[in-house]
C-alpha cells in the first residue's frame, strides 16, 4: 500500500509576491498551487492507494472563493483517478465561529466520492486499489470540544492548558483500543507534539505554549503503523518505530524557512502474507519550492567603493538569486551610507523574484556625560563615564579607575 502524506498548504499567502497579469493571481499563490501539482502528478503517476492531507489547507478560515476553487479542482483530479483523499480539519480550516462550517466541509456535504472529511475525532476504515485501511483522526480541536465551562471553572492557563493535553491523550488511547488489529492503521493528526522543533520564522510566533501538545509516548502507540502528523512547518521525524512524522509545509513561508527542504511523504504499508505482519518504510520527496536566499554585507569605513563591494557579493550569488525571493542585508558605517548607489543595486537584483534591502547603519557611540559643559569634566569622571559605558563588571572597573588615576596624577603605576 503506497501513501502520500502532506500537510499545511496554507493556499493564500500572498508575501513577497507580485500579481501575475496573465491570470491575476498572486505570484505566490502560483508558487503553493506549483507545489500541490507535483504532489498530484506523483500520486497520479505512482497509482498512490491513498492522499493524507494533515490539515491547514488555507492560510486564513475565511478563504477566497479562488483560492477554494484551485484547491477542489486538484483533489478532483485525485479523486476522480479513484485515489481516496483524506482532508484533516487544521486550526487554520476552523472556522471563527462555533457552529459555522469548516473550510473543508464543502466536499462532505456534497459527498464527493473518495474524499473523507475529518473535523472531528473518529475512525475511518477506507478502502483503497491496496486493500482496507483505518485512518484515526485527530483534527484541530478547540477547548470547548475537549472541556466544560464546569471543568475550568476557576482554573488558570496553565491549568487549562494541562487539562486538555490530558483529554487528548484520552481520546488518542480510547481510538487505538477500537482498532482493527488486523487492518493497517494510521493516526492523521493536526497537533503540537512536545518533542517537536519548531521553525524559527512566523510559526516560531505562533502561541505555542499557550496550546496543548501532547507527549510523544502518548502519540507513538504500537496499534499505529504511522503517525502522520500537521501543525509543525519544520519537516521532522519524531519517532521511527512507529514512525511519527512532520510532512512540514509543501512551500516556503518566509525567511524563517529559507534552508527547510519541502516536500511530502511517501509511505508503503507491506504485510507479510505468512505471518500477519506489517512492514512500514517511508521517504521524503522534495518539490522544486521557492528558493529563499539572504545575502549579508558587511562594509568597513575604509572601503573606498561600497556600490562594487555590494554588487560583488550580489554576483557572487548570482546563479542561487535568480528566481528567488532575496533579501539583502547592507551593514555599513554612517560615514558611508550617501555613498550607496541604490539604482545600481537595485538593477543588479533585477532577476530575483522578489527583493528587499535593508541597510543597518553603525553609527558612533557618543558618551553621555550629562547636562555638564566639556571643560567640566575632569579626565577621571570621562574615564569612569567610559567604563560604565562599556558595560565592564563593578570589580574591574574599580581596578582600572585607579590605574587611570595614577596615572592622571603621575604617580608611578
């Protein structure tokens, strides 16, 4: 049985790209439909038994009506090849009111044939060209699903926040105990596992910490032949036996992400015919997403031409820039900052995707002595005035001083 796993499509943003005049379309939005297409074209060619999608189809809960047409039109050409999908509710596809629809629902209510929509904990026994499979669902769930307004009265965050992890736990134990243990079974779950990392760009702002995350022995259950996981950006493996894997984002976000290779999963489910076992493998396969690139300048105030030394270093990542999202850090002295030729520069970044410069300027510390006139200032008092502004430990600063003392005074040191 071959399967695809994959999670946070986030179709809809929009950042460092450009509209498209041909179709209108962001740039970007082309860039994360670029990316889903070669996951589809892989499941097509491969005759893939089943497409696991982990959640967070959208960037927004409220997504263009766009946005939701180029998402349905790509799970219909699976569908319709007769490869079963699996749509799991992320926290992205909630919608911002109880009792709305999710933004994924559209496809269970017209009961669109080989795709199963999971917006809340349950079993699916699915049949597929490799034979029955169980899928557990494990989709974004919101306090109110897991607690009572009773069972967190008068609680704090943190006390709340424990609760859930522990209603979670519960409901993944309750789902692995009603497994048939003669079928494979995958737990597809949208949440934050303890042991995970996190990537370091907008994800890293998101309110982990303030979200359950469940433990991972609680997680990687022996009636599991793997563990599909969505949430986390960072693709990662967290568990080997059984697997428990972060597919990551199929496309890049930002900065944050720029050294992530994306992709998707490709897992095979083999029994053994002789004894019942099951034997699971799996392997990442990347996509061609948009390269991100950062390129860091550092200028001297000697430098006698700062324009070439910037465009030397932009040549000098010639080749990785062209067709990337670039961004171009210029540290550089006050004394040099009019002598930039931005046209130059700009010019020189002509063949990325998209471009931002952003200049840091080192400009000299001045000390502050106070409202007092220089010819004020006695050499001792600049000294200290110096130390203190060098951040320098009590103890050694006392040394110094006194050291600076003799030799104001012209006492032998």
């Amino acid at each position: 049985m071959k399967i695809i796993h994959f999670a946070d499509l986030h179709l809809g943003i929009e950042n460092y790209g450009r509209i498209d005049p041909a179709t209108g379309f962001s740039s970007r939005l082309t860039d994360f439909l670029s990316a889903f297409d070669e996951l589809v074209d892989f499941a097509l060619a491969e005759k893939a038994d089943l497409v696991l999608f982990c959640g967070d189809a959208y960037k927004t809960r409220e997504p263009t009506q766009t946005q939701q047409r180029e998402f349905a039109r790509r799970i219909n050409r699976l569908a319709t090849a007769g490869i079963p999908v699996f749509l799991l509710t992320g926290n992205h596809d909630m919608p911002n009111a109880v009792g709305h629809a999710t933004a994924t629902e559209i496809f269970d209510t017209l009961a669109v044939k080989n795709v199963y929509v999971a917006n809340r904990p349950d079993i699916f026994k699915i049949p597929t060209p490799g034979g029955a499979i169980q899928v557990v669902s494990l989709p974004w769930l919101r306090r109110s699903a897991l607690l009572t307004r009773e069972d967190t009265k008068n609680l704090n965050l943190e006390q709340v926040t424990r609760m859930m992890q522990e209603a979670l736990t519960q409901v993944i134990a309750s789902q692995a105990a009603d497994l048939d243990p003669s079928l494979p079974a995958i737990l597809a779950a949208h949440v934050l596992v303890g042991d995970a990392k996190v990537g370091r760009g907008s994800e890293s702002l998101m309110s982990i910490g303030q979200e359950p995350a469940v433990l991972l022995s609680n997680i990687a259950l022996p009636a599991f032949d793997y563990v599909a996981l969505g949430h986390i950006h960072k693709r990662q493996v967290l568990s080997e036996n059984p697997p428990v894997v972060y597919a990551g984002s199929l496309e890049r976000v930002d900065f944050g992400e720029e050294n992530d290779e994306k992709g998707f999963y490709v897992v095979h489910i083999l029994t053994d015919a002789n004894h019942g076992k099951r034997q699971v493998s799996f392997k990442f396969h990347p996509v061609n997403a948009r390269r991100f690139l950062t390129v860091n300048v550092t200028l001297d105030a000697e430098e006698s031409n700062p324009t070439a030394a910037v465009l030397t270093a932009i040549a000098g990542q010639k080749d990785k820039a062209r067709d990337a999202i670039v961004r171009l850090n210029i540290s550089l002295p006050s004394s040099l900052e009019g002598q930039l030729r931005n046209n130059e520069i700009r010019d020189a970044l002509k063949e990325t995707h998209n471009f931002t410069i952003a200049r840091e300027i080192q400009r000299e510390i001045r000390l502050r002595l106070g409202s007092r006139p220089a010819e004020d200032i006695t050499p001792l008092d600049a000294l200290k005035a110096y130390l203190e502004s060098q951040q320098m430990p009590p103890e050694r600063q006392k040394v110094l001083l006194e050291y600076g003392e003799r030799l104001i005074q012209g006492t032998d040191i």
